[in-house]
C-alpha cells in the first residue's frame, strides 16, 4: 500500500474564538499558510488540537475543513486525521466517519487510561484497521496514554495490510531504534517528538508528526528535507538553531506553549478550552524569550496570559 506521509506533517492546533467555539475562518487562514509554507501533509485532530475536548461533530467538522483546503489549491497535500479513544467499537466508528471524508489515513493514539496488555493493544489496532480501507498509522505516546507499544506488537501489527507505519512519540531513542529493526522496510516510522525527529530519520525513520510546524512549518519541513536527503551537516546546523524551540514547545503541556506562540504570532487567539490554561510567569516570559531569538513575535505580540473557555 502506498505511504503518503512522509516528510513533515504539522500536528494542527484548533483555533478558538473569544466564546471559545472553533474559529472556522482562522483555521482556513492558517491551513492555507501550513500548505504555501510547504508542509507535506496535514494531521488534524491530534493532542495539539484540543480534540480531547472537542465534541464528535466539531471533531468532524475540522478534518473536513482541513480535507478541503488540502485539496483546493495547485499545491495539494495528504491529511492524516486524528481518529483515537478507549473505547475499541467507538473507535473504530469514528474512524469510518473520519474516513468518509476523504482523508488519506487516520492516525489512531493507544488507548488510554484502559491499560490493555499487549494482546489488548493487537486486537484495539486490528479492529480499528478492519473497519477502515484506507492505511492506518499507530500513535505510541505512554506519556499521555499509560500504555506503550511494545515493538514487537508494533512489528505484528505491521502485518496488517493497511496498518501502515507509527508515530512513535515515546521518547525512548532506544524503543525506537527496535521498532526499527522490527518492522519491514514497507513500514513507516515517524518521530512524535521534534527534537528526536532528526535522530530517527538518521536511523531509519521517514519523519516527523510536528508540533513546532504550526509555529515554523518552512523550517521544520527543511529540515526533514536535508535529513532525508542525507545532508546532516546541514541538517544539524538546523536542528540546533531550532533546539530552544523544540524543546520550549513543551515547557508545559502541549499545546498550550505553542498556540501561546501562534496567539502572538497572529494565527488564532489564546484560547483554550479546560482543562488546559495559559501559560504563567516565569515559564511564559522564558518561553517568550525563545521566539524573540528566533524572529517569530510581531512587535505588538501580547506578553502576557491569554484566556481559556
């Protein structure tokens, strides 16, 4: 099966209005900008979108705003949308409505708070796979989901048709490196952290599902360029200009540093809906600090806390 997501793909923030519903034309403004900015594809409804607290149809809404902006150019680009829960047969049914909208994949996090087994893990990924024709990418971040995929379940899942590569974001270089040496070569490996994505392309990986591609896509799209490509003299010289952001993104939890960044950047307001809040002193002013180096703040750019509906 063919494997469209490759490259860098920009793990999209949702824009809020002041009410705090989804700002449909600020989203548009900034998919447009991703797309010109030279992403290679797009993943909305993942941890940076909110989506853990949007509904279901608002959840739908963006992956069809995103599949038709992803289309409506000379420059047209895959979306990879986010399709997770604990709940396997739920799961799976938002799959098949995710899928019906056209998108090139869906990207499925372990479950969470469940705990399975490993066996729990295989069956939860074969089922979602089965109720889909399209490929499926597996999201590994224990972190956030309390359970971890191991690489030889990763490995015989990679036996499934269509389940077709992992977004591993555990933040294990040594887990990564065995789901590496796992898999066969037809399988796709993509970084879910920013400042590993240049180690596990090195290695052997295709990518990176991007949190700082909604603040610097040109950039980050760059780097993965000259990585793949080999280049990793350049590639490094890159990677560490950019170090103090990958890292700052996550000086709290994503993705409230981010759209802090994208708020004074102009792409959306700081809003988030709760739990999450905004970001405060004195990790705000060090983050700030961050973009300033790296020329992302307007002049105008507020300083201080946003807002949370």
């Amino acid at each position: 099966m063919a494997f469209p997501f490759t490259g860098c793909g920009t793990a999209l923030m949702t824009p809020f209005t002041a009410d705090g519903t989804v700002d449909e034309a600020a989203l548009r403004r900034f998919l447009r900008w991703q797309i010109a900015e030279g992403v290679d594809f797009l993943v909305p409804g993942g941890t940076t979108g909110e989506t853990a607290t949007l509904s279901r149809e608002e959840h739908l809404r963006l992956v069809a705003i995103a599949v038709e902006e992803a289309r409506r150019g000379e420059r047209q680009v895959p979306v990879l949308a986010g399709a997770g829960g604990n709940n396997t047969r739920a799961t799976a049914a938002l799959a098949r409505d995710v899928a019906a909208l056209g998108v090139d994949g869906i990207l499925s996090a372990a479950p969470y708070y469940n705990k399975p087994s490993q066996e729990g893990l295989y069956q939860h990924f074969a089922a979602i796979a089965a109720a889909i024709q399209i490929p499926l990418v597996l999201y590994n971040v224990p972190g956030r989901t309390a359970s971890n995929i191991e690489p030889a379940t990763v490995a015989r899942l990679a036996g499934i048709a269509n389940i077709v590569g992992v977004k591993e974001a555990s933040g294990n270089l040594n887990q990564i490196m065995a789901v590496l040496a796992a898999v066969p070569p037809s399988f796709t490996v993509l970084s879910g952290d920013d400042a590993l994505a240049l180690a596990v392309v090195a290695l052997g990986g295709r990518g990176v599902i991007s949190v700082a591609s909604n603040e610097i896509p040109a950039e980050m799209t760059e780097l993965m360029r000259l990585a793949r490509s080999g280049d990793f003299t350049s590639a490094r010289r890159l990677h560490f200009h950019l170090l103090p952001l990958l890292e700052g993104n996550f000086l709290e939890s994503n993705p409230i540093p981010v759209k802090a960044a994208l708020a004074a950047m102009g792409y959306c307001r700081e809003v988030y809906r709760l739990p999450l809040t905004p970001m405060q002193s004195p990790r705000r002013e060090q983050f700030f600090r961050i973009l300033d180096a790296l020329g992302l703040l307007r002049e105008d750019a507020p300083r201080a806390s946003g807002s949370r509906a």
